[in-house]
C-alpha cells in the first residue's frame, strides 16, 4: 500500500489544495519499506490528483481540503483521511496502527464524532450540531 501524507514543516499539511509537499509512504505488513518526500506543487490543484496518482498513492491524509477535490479524489478511487493534523511521525504510527481518523489528531473543531466542519448556522455549534435549547 502506498499513502501519500501532505508534509509543511515536520507537521500535516493545514490545507491540501494549497499544499507543496508530500511524504510517499509504502506500507507492508504494519511496517514502512519505502519513504519519499516529493513536491506535488502545481499550477492547479487538480494537477495534484493526477502528481499523487503518479506517484501510486491510495490514501490521502491531509489537513482541510476542498469538498470538490475531495470528492474527485474519491471518484478516482483514492481513500481520503481529511482534517488530520499533528507531526508526521504521529499520524503514520495512527494509521498504521488503524486509528485514524482519531480526535487527538483531528483539526481544532473538526475531530468531534469523526464529522469535519461545514457551514454552520447561527444555531449551531462549530461541527454543524444544532444547539438545544
């Protein structure tokens, strides 16, 4: 299996659409045989599928991404593991061990009942949860 994670300073990306690197990761039986860290800096954001498919990724994880990125990610068959953040080194031992996507490694606001932010309205919380009243 071969996981790409967006890498900015030791640390995931915040935001995938805008994000220069990434670290290629081949995984087999629980262990990492194979690691790369390439750019997948492009004009487009979409030329970021095509770089990651290049490169033979099946998982995605990364920060925030763009609803309309991820759901052409997920249309070409790439698994997605979106609004993680942490170091690196942390969310390959998750992932490796089964545990993402996890709270402790989830985007401020975002790691709540493994749901990711959307618009909220007035009446709701930060998660999109209407508030009781």
């Amino acid at each position: 299996m071969t996981i790409g994670i967006t890498v900015w300073q030791g640390r995931i990306s915040p935001v995938f659409d805008v994000c220069r690197e990434a670290l290629i990761l081949g995984i087999e039986d629980g262990c990492v045989v194979s690691r790369t860290q390439a750019s997948i800096d492009t004009p487009n954001a979409l030329f970021k599928i095509a770089r990651l498919r290049e490169l033979g990724v099946s998982t995605l994880i990364c920060g925030a991404i763009s609803e309309p990125l991820r759901q052409e990610l997920t249309g070409q068959g790439l698994q997605v593991i979106a609004f993680v953040a942490g170091k690196i080194e942390e969310v390959t031992r998750a992932f490796i061990a089964g545990r993402l996507p996890t709270p402790s490694l989830s985007m401020p606001g975002c790691g709540r009942w493994g749901r990711h932010c959307r618009r909220a309205r007035p009446d709701s919380n930060r998660c999109g949860m209407r508030r009781m009243r």
